[in-house]
C-alpha cells in the first residue's frame, strides 16, 4: 500500500500538477508554491562563482529550479539547508531578502496582468465601472491598499465578503498598471487572469510580514 501511494504521489509531480516544497518537505499544487532556480553569481571576496537562488514568479525561467511555499518559516527552513539539498550543492541564500525578492516579484507578476488584461481589454478601471463589472459577475476586484473610500460600497463590499476581493499595493501602482494617475479599484473580468492574480496577491502577502519585520521565522 505504502509502496503504491509514493509511487502515485511521484507519478502526480512528475505531471506538473504537484510539487514538494523544499521548506516544510510538504507536497503541494503548483500555485501553492514559488519557483526559484539555480543562478551561479560572481563572489568579490572569495574570487570565484557562488550558487544563490533566483525568483521565478511566471515558473518559465531556464534553469534547475525548486518550490516553496510564500510562508517564512518555509523560506527559513529552505535558506537553511532545504536548497542545498534539493539542488545537491551549497547554496546561499538570505531568509529576509529571499522574502524581499519574492514579494517583489509576485508584485511585479500581478502588475504585467493587470497591463496584458488592459491590453485586452478585460478590465473595468475605476469605482463606478469596477462595481458595475462585479454586479454582472466580474470574478475578481483588484483594491489598492489605500482605498479604504471605496471598499463599503456595494458590490464591491460584498465582493470582499465573499473573498472576490484583494489588495495589492497603492493608488498610484495601481493606476500605473492601469495608464491612468491614481486607481482605486478594477475588476477583472478574465477568469484565468483573476485565477493568476489572486494567486500571487495571496502569495505576496504571504511572505509581506518578514518583509516589514512584523514576524520572526
């Protein structure tokens, strides 16, 4: 029975549904976890190469890569030996500035789809045209960290309630990614762009309290 069910959970990860997280050693989906992978950087002071781990926020960089979860204790416990035994070598890392490249980078992802579902027009920019969208079933409204003006108004307030909802920088990043001044709130009306978005809003947050210095792993 044992034998079956690893032989199962091994066949699942080498499908590209799941993976293990180098942190807690937990199998987990795809979108649970980030992916990093293998860069060889130059080191000044021992003049020669070290191995350090990059983002890959998208999971499409070249390169040997590993999976953790967005939590910091499962960043810790990769930067503590968790890389190094999954890639076979040392490996430097940081806990707090790996949390930094990953928020920033999950960031960054959420920015290009909001400017690609610009692009193509699947986004309602705005408070007015953004309730409207989620009154005619938007699945997701994107609000900006200091919009609390906006967020009782209906239906954007029962979007939140309902977990339709989540916050990602400020006003002017948002109005950024969306070419205008300052945006408070948009709604996405791609349900596989929503899917992409809520993901590393989730995961951004995630690793946010290591960041800001607010919890300890």
């Amino acid at each position: 029975m044992t034998d079956t069910k690893t032989k199962e959970q091994s066949g699942s990860r080498r499908s590209g549904t799941e993976r293990t997280c180098v942190g807690c050693g937990q199998v987990d989906t795809l979108d649970a976890l980030v992916r990093v992978v293998l860069h060889e950087i130059p080191n000044p002071s021992a003049g020669a190469f070290m191995n350090a781990v990059v983002v890959d926020a998208k999971g499409g960089q070249s390169g040997r890569g590993a999976r953790v979860h967005p939590q910091p204790a499962c960043v810790a416990r990769a930067c503590k030996g968790g890389f190094s035994k999954a890639f076979r070598r040392q490996v430097q890392a940081d806990v707090s500035e790996l949390c930094e490249a990953i928020r920033a980078a999950l960031t960054h992802r959420v920015q290009g789809l909001l400017v690609a579902a610009r692009g193509a027009r699947l986004i309602e920019v705005g408070a007015d045209a953004a309730c409207e969208a989620l009154r005619a079933g938007a699945p997701l409204a994107v609000v900006a960290r200091d919009a609390a003006s906006v967020v009782t108004r209906e239906p954007l307030a029962r979007a939140i309630a309902e977990g339709r909802a989540v916050v990602w920088e400020d006003k002017a990043a948002l109005g950024r990614a969306c070419g205008r001044q300052d945006v408070a709130v948009v709604a996405v009306c791609d349900g596989r762009i929503a899917a992409e978005i809520r993901r590393a809003c989730v995961a951004a947050d995630a690793v946010l309290s290591r960041v800001t210095g607010s919890e300890s792993c």
